[in-house]
C-alpha cells in the first residue's frame, strides 16, 4: 500500500470522516509509531495508528451505506458521551459516521456510512442536493405565508435561496430545500409568526424514506452512485 494522508487512511478505516480526522490530529489525539501525527503525514499499512490510544487498522472491507428513519429525540453525533446518540442507537456492527444532520427535535431521513470519502464529497455538495420535509406549525398557513416562505427569509443574517413550498393542509405544509442552514425550516417559520410542532425529512436528492421509525435499510446501487456523483 503506498503512503496515503493521515486524514485520508483514518477515514478508510471508517474512524471518521476527513475533517473530524484533523480535528483529532490538531487536538494531538492522533499518533502514528508512538510519535505525534501532525496534519500532512503520511503513513501505510505498516504504520501503527492511534487516536486516543485505540489502534486502528486499515482493512479492505465492504462499505456501508444506509437510510435510517431517525426518530425525534435521537441525537446526529457519534460521540458516546451524548446521551440518546444516533450510533448507539443503529447499534451496526460496523463504524458509521452521518452525512450531515437532522436537528434533534426532527425525524425522518438521514443516511450513515462507513466511507470517510463519500461524506466529504456529500458535504462539498451540500448546497447542490434537495431536501424534502413534511412541516406541521401551530396554527393555520395563509397564502402569504407560502409566498414567503417561497421567496426567502431573513435568518442569521441573510436571505434564504428561493424554495419549492406547497400547503398539503391547514397547518401542514411540504418544503424542498437546497441549503443546509442550521435550523433553517425552524428559523423560517419563526420570523413569520409561526412555531414548527412537527418536521420529517422524507427525501434527499432521489432517496426517499421509506422505513418504519428506528429502522434502517442498505441503500440499493442507484442510490450509492448518485452519492458517489456529488461534487
């Protein structure tokens, strides 16, 4: 195996993703031999990897890609400390990392694999792909509401990017996003009066939901190359 970047070998072992990796190395929690990796080192197959003092190998293993129906309360972080985290709670066999985030209070759709690279590429891509959510708020949509909603919103400091809304129901409505603004559906609905009671994520890009809450399925070969696509 030819050397690699020390980011790029700890995201093919299925650690983590490329970015968390240098996290760790800036914090000085990786060590190859025993010495101090420092960001930029090379390593192979027989170099000695730790991060935390957990050896990590590289193997040649079949990477996992799934859709997890998240329920509310489940929290997007691989970090055990947190209580009611998403890992513990898929329980795979294998090390899973998310690509990107759904809110606690949320539910509905997000994807977990094993390939650091893929994450990287979903996440350069962020502003690309389209995210459908089923909304619910606490009282009733008028028209205007819909119109602004559809043509953007002040929220931290910025307009958000023009959106596909429909009303499907008095108080519930279908928004398809193409910006990953923190809390952005919340913070939307906020400025126009309106409090969010209930919001599922059931589609990004071509993957739909469609497992029951606290389940899981293995994505299926069109799914995993429309990932591999992103740039």
């Amino acid at each position: 195996m030819e050397k690699k970047r020390i980011n790029k070998y700890i995201s093919e072992v299925g650690f983590c993703s490329r970015r968390k990796a240098d996290e760790y190395i800036s914090a000085g929690r990786v060590y190859i031999n025993g010495n101090k990796a420092v960001l930029g080192s090379k390593v192979n197959i027989e170099d000695q990897i730790s991060i935390d003092g957990e050896i990590i190998q590289y193997k040649d293993k079949k990477k996992v890609y799934i859709a997890f129906n998240k329920p509310v309360g489940i929290e997007c972080t691989g970090s055990q400390k947190v209580k009611d985290n998403i890992i513990d709670f898929i329980n795979h066999k294998e090390r899973l990392f998310t690509i990107g985030r759904i809110d606690k209070q949320s539910e509905g759709l997000i994807l977990l694999t094993n390939n650091g690279d893929i994450v990287n590429n979903v996440l350069r891509a962020e502003h690309k792909k389209e995210k459908e959510y089923i909304v619910t708020v606490n009282k009733k949509i008028s028209s205007e509401f819909i119109d602004k909603m559809r043509k953007g919103v002040r929220i931290m400091g910025r307009m958000t990017r023009r959106c596909y809304v429909e009303k499907i129901h008095e108080n519930r409505f279908k928004i398809v996003l193409t910006q990953g603004m923190n809390r952005q559906i919340r913070r939307m609905c906020e400025v126009l009066g309106f409090r969010v009671t209930k919001l599922k994520r059931i589609r990004i890009m071509d993957i739909h939901l469609d497992t029951n809450i606290g389940e899981y399925r293995d994505l299926n070969d069109e799914e995993i190359k429309q990932l591999s696509n992103q740039k």
